[in-house]
C-alpha cells in the first residue's frame, strides 16, 4: 500500500502545483489584485496518471461483531501511533419525531455536555489532556449521526473510557440544554440574513417537499418546545449498538482493539430504531423560478438546480465527470466564463448531492444585483453547451486524470479511506468498489459525459431559487419562467403590480 501511495503522489506532484496556483485564486479576498481574464486560455497539457494510479487496491479491513452486536472494521496502519475512531450510528434529523424537529441535533450535541460521573468541563478537561479529539454531529442527507475521535495509542484506554461514559450514561443536563437552545435561536436570527441560508432553505423545501427532508433548520417555536425528555426518548431509541458500524484505524491490531472495546462497550445494549423510508423521486418537470425578497440587497443569490441520481446510479462516474467539465473547481466552465471572463461573481460552481436520502444537482453563485439577469443567461449558455455538444477530447481527458488524481492522492490519509470504506458499508456498495473507481473514470467517453447532461443537467424543467431585492429584480426573472415569490421569513407573498 506505501509504495502504491508513493508511485500516486510522485505522478501527481506536477498536478498538485498547478491545482494549488487555481485554489489560491479561486479563494482570493474581496478587493485583491484579479489575475488577468482566462478567456481564450487553453490549457497545453495532461495531468499525468501512471499505470499503478489506476491499479488501486484499497485495503481491506478486518470486520468483528461484538457480543452485544456492534460491527467492528477494523484497518491497521501502524506508521503512526495513534488510532482513530467513527462510529456509525442510524440517528439524524431524518428521525426527528413529527413537529418536533431540532431533537436529533439537541441531543447529538447534549452528549458531550455531561454525564453521570462528568460534566461539560470535566470532559473537555479530559480530552485535553489525552491530547484526544471527540466530535457528535448528525449528518445531513445520509440518516446518520457519525460519532468521531481520536488519541495516541497509550492513551487509549483512558479514552474509550471516556467515550463509553459519553454514549452510555449521558445525562442531558437541563441548564446546558437551556444554553443550547438560547445559542441555536441567536443562530437561527442571524442566518435568517444570509442569502445562502434563505436559498438553501427554499431549495430543499421545493426538491423535497412532503417530508422532513424539507426542514433545513428547525423553526424558533419548534426549539422552544424541546424538553429534556425529547432527548432522553431519542437517545433510547436511536443510539444502541444494535444496526451501528464502528470503524477503526491506526496502531492497532483486531484483537487488540475488540477486547478493549468489549471491556468498555460491552454494557450498551439495544437495537435501534427503524430507519425513514424517504423516496428519491424523478426530476421535477415544469420549469418554476423562487424569488426570496431581500430588500436593498446589492447581491442576488442564484440557486439553479432539479432532482437528479442517486449515489447507487450507474450514472455516477459518468456524472463526476461531466460535473468537473462543468462546475467543479478553477478550471470548469462555469468558473472560467462567469467569474474570469464576465466577472460576475468571486465564486461559483455545481455539484451532485448523492447520498441515501437526497439526489439532486445545483449549480450556485452570488452576483451582483445588476447583474442578475446576465449571469443566469451565462448559466443558460453552459447548461446548454455541456447538454448539446460533446466535450473535446483535451477537456475530457484534463478532467478525468484531476478526479483520479485527486481519488490516488486522498487514500494517503488513513481517516478518508476509512471514510471510504464505511461509505461501502453505508450504501450497499460492493467491496472492490474503489478498486475499480479509476478505470471506470477513465473510461467515460464524451458520448457518456453528453448523455448524462442531458438526462440530469436541468434546462426545459429548471428550479431557480433567487435570494435578492425584488424591486429590482422580479420583472427580468419573469422572462425565465412562473415566479412564486417568499419574504425572508419564508412566507408565501403576492407582489403589488
């Protein structure tokens, strides 16, 4: 495995140059000297991408049960000692129960705030000096809660113990959930001013209209009605070992590893609930524009977007690519024209949301007011381009060697693979899935790339959210398609003619 990662990054050092002069100016601050205009710039070379860089064999890990059901990957990596875990627990916002949405997240967080033997300052205290790291956060789209931490290896014990304190015996202290709440709802105030917030809101309340999926963040009356018991019940009923994954990588052997985790998980026990049955349906078919009033706001945010694959799609490589043709990174489509060449905008791009309960693509920037209508017709041109023409071969190939580089270039971290590894477990992947993820890659044609624009890049059936001043903006969206019109709070308004 270390002479492949070797052989990767070797092949690769003339790409990683060239990807980081593009990062640094994609993230350039507001005001600093813009680089000359990319328009008629052609890029003269290949990424390279060796043989063995296409010849990946990810590592397989060593898979336990423990005795009260918990599944156990295992992957050594005995280069560094240390050894991180993340467990995989089935509880997200997706199991929030009905009308009472921000409960998944309250007690993820609530976790770490106290226990039957520590409180929250006793358990940062203590993860500061085992030098140990210890994160709880739900996991948008995928129906999980991922628990995360990591020490060096003689500090282990100690941190299991801790660990095994947190999950088993929390206590969901009433002042700390009071002081939660009192954050979240500042929170929530001040995201109501941004317009990502305001059109990421929309957006998912339009693609996914009929389910929880809909409710990006909870409403203030909703966090203002969670009790202590709601977390007590949730955490009954969805953090048990029972239909959870943990895995585990670095300075440790299977054996090793299973023993001290039956030493200090052995006392959980229960399955978890059931998961959501949540459909990812078809496309959206009629073409609707969504326009967030925000008054005096001197930019407009430009959400385009529609449901799209699923991350089981045989689509998906084929996808990746186009999406790198198109919109991801420095030197897509979108970037060069409507940022480089136009000047519209500092940043913009798309991307595929494939996962177990979203399937949808977007492609999204924040442009000037005055600019608004432009911008969208630049959107336009490259949905229309990319849909109807094929991709020449340079362009193809330039994309195809970026992902697989980038694919060769993460397996040098342990953490991603691992992350890789339980994304298998997660979706129903099969288990040389990344062994063949490179060849399949390269062999997508500019036919693939072209078919797949136009079954998921959105054009006759656009969804178009804009967050920005109406009074200036609402006529030229007409000429887009039927516009609904929202204020900031989200509520359906009717424009005076």
């Amino acid at each position: 495995m270390r002479r492949l990662m070797t052989s990767c990054v070797a092949a690769l050092a003339a790409l990683l140059l060239l990807a980081g002069a593009h990062s640094a100016a994609a993230q350039e601050p507001e005001g600093a000297a813009r680089q000359d205009s990319m328009k008629g710039v052609a890029p003269k070379n290949l990424a390279p991408v060796s043989t063995e860089v296409l010849r990946v064999k990810m590592p397989r890990p060593v898979e336990r049960k423990l005795k009260n059901g918990l599944r156990v990957l295992v992957l050594e990596n005995h280069r560094i000692p240390s050894v991180s875990f993340d467990l995989v627990l089935p509880a997200s916002p997706l199991n929030d129960p009905k009308g009472l949405p921000g409960v998944a997240n309250a007690t993820a967080t609530m976790l770490a705030e106290g226990t039957a033997t520590r409180n929250s300052r006793q358990i940062a205290e203590a993860l500061s000096s085992l030098g140990a790291s210890l994160s709880i956060s739900p996991v948008s789209g995928t129906g999980v809660t991922n628990v995360r931490a990591s020490t060096l290896v003689e500090n282990l014990d100690q941190l299991l113990a801790l660990v095994a304190d947190v999950l088993l015996t929390p206590a969901f202290p009433q002042d700390e959930l009071e002081r939660w709440k009192a954050r979240t709802l500042a929170s929530l105030e001040q995201q109501r001013s941004q317009p990502a917030f305001l059109g990421n809101e929309r957006l998912f309340r339009v693609l996914y209209p009929a389910d929880v999926r809909s409710i990006t963040e909870p409403a203030p009356e909703s966090l203002k009605k969670l009790a202590r018991q709601d977390l007590v019940e949730f955490y009954k009923a969805h953090y048990r070992p029972g239909g959870a994954v943990l895995g585990v990588t670095g300075d440790v052997t299977p054996e090793a590893i299973v023993a001290k985790l039956e030493k200090h998980l052995g006392a959980w026990q229960g399955t978890s609930g059931p998961q959501p049955k949540l459909p990812l349906d078809p496309p959206i078919a009629e073409k609707k524009i969504y326009l967030i009033n925000r008054p005096d706001s001197v930019q407009s945010y430009l959400v385009l977007a529609n449901r799209a694959i699923d991350r089981l799609s045989p689509d998906y490589p084929a996808c990746m690519v186009m999406n790198r043709v198109l919109g991801q990174g420095p030197a897509a489509r979108l970037f060069r024209n409507i940022r480089e060449d136009k000047g519209f905008t500092y940043g913009v791009g798309s991307s595929f949301m494939a996962l177990k309960y979203l399937n949808h693509f977007t492609a999204s920037s924040s442009v000037r007011t005055e600019v608004t209508g432009p911008a969208l017709d630049e959107f336009l041109n490259e949905f229309r381009t990319i849909r109807d023409k094929p991709v020449p071969k340079d362009e193809l190939e330039n994309a195809k060697r970026a992902l697989v580089a980038n694919f060769a270039l993460s397996l040098e971290n342990q953490n991603t693979v691992l992350g890789q590894i339980l994304a298998l477990r997660e979706h129903g992947l099969p288990d040389d899935y990344w062994d063949t993820y490179p060849e399949k890659i390269m062999a997508v044609t500019a036919a693939d790339v072209q078919g797949v624009a136009r079954k998921y890049v959105p054009f006759d059936n656009l969804q178009v959210v804009v967050v920005g001043d109406g009074a200036k903006i609402r006529d030229l969206l007409r000429k887009y398609g039927p516009v609904e019109e929202y204020d900031t709070e989200g509520r359906r308004v009717t424009p005076a003619r």
